[in-house]
C-alpha cells in the first residue's frame, strides 16, 4: 500500500511538471509571436544608412508632419522628421483628414505613424528616397506657437532707430 502511494506521488509530480512545462513553453511562444507581429518604428537615420536592406519592404516610421501638405490629386505629399531627418511621405489624400497642424515657426506639427513601402531611389517619384504610406493612424496632437517679442531685442531695435533717425537729421544739417 505504501509503495502505490508513493508511484501516485511520483505520477503526479509527473504530471504536474509536464503540465507545467507545456504552459511555460506555451507562453513564451505566444509572447515571442506577439512581440514579433507588433510592429516597431524604423528611424530616418536607420532608413538612410541601411535604404538598400530595407528598399521595397514595408515599415513603419514615426514622427511630426512638417511643412507644407501638397496635394496632387487623390495623393499628396507630406514631410515627416522623427527628431533626426525629415522623409517624403506618398500618402492617399483621404489619410490627411484627422491632420489638423503642419509643423512650422508657428506650430507644432501632428505626431503621425506611417506604415508603408520603403524606396530608396522611387522609380515613380524620380529616383527619391520616400515611403509609400499603406495606412497611417495619428499618434499625436499638434499645437500653435504664440512667439513672445524678446523685450531686449525690442529695446535694441528701438535704441538703434532712434540712432540712425538721429544720424539723418545731422546729415540732412550739415547738408545745408
């Protein structure tokens, strides 16, 4: 009796240890496969220096929309810097409606990710480096830029008018 105890322990133990490691094996597979399926963003930098590894394949880029938006047709073309470069982005028109601020002197521009089709020398767009944008989802909001008027700049400015409107009324003296 004490020995069928003992082979019930040790086929539970068993049991239990290869459950276990089929769960743990089980997990680590689905969450590698999920890391792997999500994607990351690629930098310009990354795009510049390796464009013929990624030439023709899809990735994603991340970054502020910049400039201006130029429309041509159903398609336009839109400017995006992650911080480092700024890319050429060929984006269907119908994508830039959540678009509400370009970056600028006077805004900050929408944070924008783009997935799409890397070119290194676009045989479309002349040879360009660009992306062809698949689908785009806006990362980020936008927002003006009041400009404050630097008050010693101001000062400056006025003093130095003031000098040259005095050196106009000496010359215009000595003139006659």
């Amino acid at each position: 009796m004490f020995k069928r105890k003992t082979k019930s322990a040790k086929r539970k133990v068993k049991t239990q240890s290869l459950k276990f490691l089929v769960l743990s094996f089980s997990f680590t597979f689905f969450a590698l496969r999920f890391t792997l399926c999500m994607a990351q963003s690629i930098s310009s930098t990354e795009l510049i220096e390796n464009a013929a590894l990624y030439d023709g394949k899809t990735v994603v880029y991340e970054g502020e929309v910049i400039g201006d938006i130029m429309v041509r047709g159903k398609f336009a073309w839109i400017n995006v810097n992650d911080g480092q470069n700024a890319l050429g982005i060929w984006v269907h028109a119908s994508l830039l409606n959540d678009i509400a601020f370009s970056g600028s002197y006077k805004s900050i521009g929408d944070g924008v990710e783009i997935t799409g089709i890397f070119h290194r020398a676009c045989p479309e767009h002349g040879g360009d480096l660009d992306i062809h944008a698949q689908a785009m989802r806006k990362a980020g909001s936008g927002r003006a830029i009041q400009q404050r008027l630097n008050p010693g700049k101001r000062n400056l400015a006025v003093f130095l008018l003031g000098v040259l409107f005095l050196v106009w009324i000496l010359s215009k003296l000595k003139q006659k």
